[in-house]
C-alpha cells in the first residue's frame, strides 16, 4: 500500500506524542523511592518499637 503525504502527515503528531514516554519516567521514579524507603521504614520502626518498649516500662515503673 502506498502511503500519501496526507498520510505520513496524519501520523507526524502520534510519533513526536512523548506522553507515554513522561508516564513511564514517572512510575519508574516512583518504584524506585518505594523501593529505596523500605530499608529506611524498617529502620525506624525498630527503633520506634525499642523506644515505645522503654518508655511502657518507665510507665508500669512509674506506677508501681
């Protein structure tokens, strides 16, 4: 089939469209800090539960 002018010129804005492109950049950005905050996240949740700990056992001392 023999494409015309009109043809390859209807198609023109489809191929330069980078909106698709932008979406991928931005899922792949957000993976990547989901990824990279779970060692952090695992960080401080055992530290927030050694100071919870503490401070349930100054309470019941506190109390007694």
């Amino acid at each position: 089939m023999t494409e015309t002018k009109a043809d390859q010129t209807a198609e023109t804005p489809f191929l330069r469209d980078e909106d698709g492109a932008v979406t991928v950049d931005w899922v792949v950005l957000a993976a990547a800090v989901m990824l990279l905050s779970i060692p952090v996240l695992t960080t401080i949740k055992g530290s927030t539960e050694t100071a919870a700990g503490d401070v349930a056992s100054d309470m019941i001392a506190a109390t007694d």
